[in-house]
C-alpha cells in the first residue's frame, strides 16, 4: 500500500512539474522592442527576469521587487523592468516561503536573473540568479515577454 501511495504521489509530482502553465502576455511588437537590449536612461537600471526552462512547466511562480509583485512567470517567459538605481531585494515564490536575491542596481546598466525551478517536497520551488550579459541575453532571446 505504502508503496503504491509514494509512487501516486512521484506520478502527481512529475505532472505537476511537466504539464503546461500559461501567463498574460505582452504584444510581440513590445517582446522584440525589449529583445533589442537598449541602455536604459542613465537615472535608471534595466532588468531581465527570465525563465529559460521548461522544467515545471505547469507551475507559475510569482516575482517580486522590493516586496512589490510584478507578476508570474511561467516556463519561457520573461519580464522588463525599469528601476532605480540601488539595492534591490528581487523574490520569488517557493515551496515554504520567497526565496530572495539581493541585487546592486546601477545605473544604464541592464541586469540579468534567471528564475529556475527546483524539486521540492510538495511542489517544486524557484531560485533566482544573476547570470551575466551575454548568458542573460542569450536566454531571454528564447523567452517571451510576459505582462
């Protein structure tokens, strides 16, 4: 019996974390403005939070900036946003509570984080990381732009 139970539950997991999710999106014409990669004002900061995998696809994960949601993300999507310069605490949704990443904005720069999602106990969880221009570039021209 116990082994039929964990072996449902393994099933429902692997559903979960490959089935498809899908978010509001933004106009294409908005999607390759954004995939030019412009310099941002000098008062400002740009940044790309992207998901590039589609490893729990069936799972949207909210992202915040300074405590502030921005939306969620599902597999392939990304966000642009301007903001100002300085410490940033970026978080996302995860099993138990927000994983989080603090970030030094500066300014007409464009910063890259990349949402990942991990295996958790229940549900899977995310982690953001900030990856470098070329890597970030690299990724969110395979994403699309969420709203």
């Amino acid at each position: 019996m116990f082994k039929h139970l964990m072996m449902s539950a393994a099933a429902l997991g692997f559903a979960v974390l490959t089935g498809c999710a899908s978010v509001p999106m933004e106009s294409p014409e908005k999607d390759q403005a954004h995939k030019a990669f412009a310099t941002p004002p000098q008062d400002q900061a740009g940044l790309y939070i992207f998901r590039d995998s589609s490893f729990g696809a069936a799972l949207k994960k909210t992202v915040k900036i300074n405590g502030e949601p921005i939306g969620e993300t599902a597999a392939n999507t990304y966000f642009y946003r301007t903001v100002s310069p300085g410490p940033l605490v970026l978080a996302t949704e995860s099993e138990f509570s927000d994983n989080t990443l603090e970030l030094n904005a500066q300014a007409g720069k464009n910063h890259y984080v990349r949402q990942s999602i991990k295996m958790g106990l229940f549900v899977g969880g995310a982690k953001l990381t900030e990856v470098t221009e070329e890597e970030g570039r690299k990724a969110v021209l395979s994403t699309k732009l969420a709203q």
